[in-house]
C-alpha cells in the first residue's frame, strides 16, 4: 500500500504518534495539511535546480519535502531539536538536504551564497524579525511564506491605510511586495485561531541597508495620533528646518506619517540629514 503524502493529516498524526510527539505552542508549530497551500507556495518560489533554498522551521518536513524535491540544495534551520530526528527521516531520499538545530534568529544568513531564496512556513512568534534578518542579509532574491494575516497586511500597505506603518516602509525599501493568497486555519493542524497569509518579496539589485532612514521613519511613527512635524521636533529636529522641508517636499504642515510614501521619506531625510 502507497505511503500517505507527508501532507495528509493521517500521515502527521502516525509521525507524531511515532515519536510521542505533539504540537508546541512556544514554538509556533502549526503543520501545513493542505495541499493546494503547498502547490501555491512552490509556485510563488519559483525554484530553480540551481537554487539554494533557506527553510526557517520545517516542523515535519511537509513543505521541506517538496523544496528539496525542486532545489539545488536545501538548508533548514529547526530549533526544536526533537524535529530533527524526524525531519531527517521523512526526507531520508535526498541528498541535497541539510538540516541545522539552531534559532532562526542566531542563523547568520551572510554565510548563504548570493541570489539564494527564504520559502518558509515561518513561526509566527519570530516572523517579523527574521523577515528583515533575510532582507538586510542582501542574500536573497525572492522570499516566499506563510504569516499571520495581519503581518501580511502590514507588510504589503499602501500610504494611507491603516496597516501601513513603518514595517510596510522598511520592507518595501528592499523589494516589491504582493499577497499570493489568504490561508483558513483549516489548512493546518492543529489549526490556528487566525487566518494566514502567503507573500512573496521580490527583492531590488544592489541595494545595501540604509539604518539612518530606518531610524527617521521609526522616528516619524513614534506617536500614530501626532502629526509628521510634532514626531520630528519631539526628537530633537529644529521647528524651522522641519516646517521648511516639509514645505519644500508640496507636503501639508499637519501631514501625519501614514500619508507619506517610500519616496518621500527617502526625499525629507535627505532634507534633515
């Protein structure tokens, strides 16, 4: 009789079952059941036989098995360390497979060659830093994964909406970002109590970390309910030169920070600088 694909819930209850394994909450552990959810994310990647692909907590090895089924190499990176004798064993078949016991947050992701992807069914406790861990790494060409749906709409807002914010700016310095499709809980067991998201980050060339203008849009968010001018002067910037860049840049005197675009925050620090 075939085996049942690593997907199926009867196959991720024998395997947990085996292994006197259940799901742990501390570490964001929600298996993918669906099928459909893993064709779309392979899909979104785009994955190439010459690509090395990143996995930040494969849980079973669902997705890493049809990651290394389609990558160059695959490097996992698991900090439950009971998942690492079952992971091996579920992709046992391949050989271009490496699985690391280490936080995801600890993972040097300079070492990884240039042009390398992150597909990922990402914790969601630790997804927003390990998101712009991999951005700043300038190692990727494309991230595609699983998050809450809420953090996808953040990453993904647009100037004026009210999940736009200073994530949606600092991500969107680094890459076009797009909602591939939303994902019920009952894509995973044991199913969450929210709704997730797939994205997929198609990253700019040659683009290094800009910390001065991360720090001035943080800066600009600080107090939501203020106006862009109040945030500044409350850090210490002069009244004068923030009313006239303000002023220079055709923007209101009472804009707040949730109106300004990519460009024109790019455009005021320089200003201020």
């Amino acid at each position: 009789m075939p085996q049942k694909p690593l997907y199926s819930i009867a196959r991720i209850q024998e395997i947990l079952d085996k292994y006197g394994l259940k799901a742990d909450k501390r570490f964001g552990q929600n298996f993918l059941i669906d099928a459909n959810v893993l064709n779309k994310i392979i899909a979104s990647a785009q994955i190439t036989n010459n690509d090395l692909v990143l996995e930040v907590g494969p849980g079973l090895g669902v997705l890493s098995y049809e990651l290394a089924k389609n990558a160059a190499k695959l490097v996992s990176i698991e900090l439950d360390k009971r998942l690492i004798e079952v992971v091996n064993e579920n992709l046992a078949e391949f050989d271009n497979f490496e699985i690391i016991n280490q936080d995801a947050l600890d993972y040097d992701f300079k070492d990884l060659p240039k042009d390398s992807l992150l597909v990922a069914n990402l914790p969601y406790n630790v997804a927003t830093p390990i998101i712009v861990n991999a951005l700043e790494s300038q190692r990727f060409k494309r991230l595609v994964f699983l998050v809450q749906k809420e953090v996808a709409q953040r990453l993904a807002a647009l100037p004026a909406s009210k999940n736009y914010g200073a994530l949606s700016l600092i991500v969107q310095y680094y890459g076009q970002v797009k909602k591939i499709a939303d994902v019920s809980p009952n894509s995973f067991f044991p199913a969450p109590k929210v709704t997730s998201s797939i994205v997929r980050i198609d990253l700019k060339e040659n683009l290094k970390p800009n910390p001065e203008l991360f720090e001035f849009i943080h800066i600009a968010f600080k107090h939501r309910r203020k106006t862009l001018k109040k945030n500044l002067i409350m850090a210490d910037y002069s009244p004068e030169q923030v009313l006239a860049a303000i002023e220079k840049l055709n923007l209101k005197s009472t804009v707040r920070a949730e109106e300004l675009s990519l460009e024109d925050f790019i455009n005021l620090e320089q200003e201020l600088a």
